[in-house]
C-alpha cells in the first residue's frame, strides 16, 4: 500500500545556507531564493508547512538591475495621510539601503498569507561581506 508523506514541525530538516549576491541579477536571484526559502528545492516540500532552509545573503550593494530598470524602477510605499505616495528610484534605494531591494523581491515571490510573513524571517541580508552567523555553519549555495 502506497502512503502519502506530509511534513510537520517536528520532521523538518532545515540547513543554513549563504549567498554572494555579487554580480547576480536582482530578480533572478530573489526568485532562486525563494524556493530555498519555501523548501521546494526537497522531496519532502508540503505547500502548508515551514519547510524551507536559512538563507544568508552577502554582498547585496553588489546586485545588478538589467536594463535601464536601475533608473527607471521605482519603489512606493504610502504613508497614510493624504498626498502621502513616496516614491525612491531602485538607484537611490541601492545606494541608500541595498539589503531592502533584494527584501523586496524576496517578498514579492513568496506566498501572500502567514506563511508567506513567516518564511520571510528565515532570510538575512547584509551589505557587505561580514555577517555574523558563522556558529550555524552555513553551507555555501550557487546559483
């Protein structure tokens, strides 16, 4: 008789994974995360549980736009108030805060529910080249 394997809390296996973002492409790159993050890179990936791995992500001033999207892409958010749009083109975003551009993608490829804001969690991203989770034994991941 045949079974079906559905994963829990208690028989996940999540590893620590990092990421040299230096030279990728934003979006190509947030994608390949994504599914690191939501576990569909396993045999054992079940759509409703947290069954993704850690991922660190280095050298995020390093990514590339394609395109003219560097000067033409823009980031909104609102504040509220009225007359409150704020828009910051990727060019100034990437300079100011590189870490939120890759973050932003990342979301935007994730599942739009509570899973999709918990997965969110399991990714860090810094500017540089220094992070400070060298005890979890990250492995290193290529795309």
């Amino acid at each position: 008789m045949r079974t079906t394997f559905m994963a829990n809390a208690q028989n996940v296996q999540k590893e620590w994974f990092i990421v040299d973002a230096a030279g990728q492409t934003v979006g190509r790159l947030a994608s390949q995360v994504a599914m690191v993050l939501r576990g569909k890179h396993k045999p054992t990936f079940t759509p409703h549980v947290d069954c993704g791995d850690h991922v660190i992500i280095i050298n995020a001033e390093e990514v590339v736009f394609t395109g003219k999207k560097l000067e033409q892409k823009l980031y909104r958010h609102h504040t509220g108030y009225a007359g409150g749009l704020k828009e910051v083109a990727a060019k100034d975003m990437l300079q100011r805060h590189p870490e939120r551009v890759l973050m932003h993608a990342i979301k935007g490829m994730l599942p739009k529910n509570s899973l999709g804001r918990k997965l969110l969690t399991n990714v860090r991203i810094y500017a540089g080249t220094e992070h400070n989770h060298e005890a979890q034994q990250p492995k290193e991941l290529k795309f």
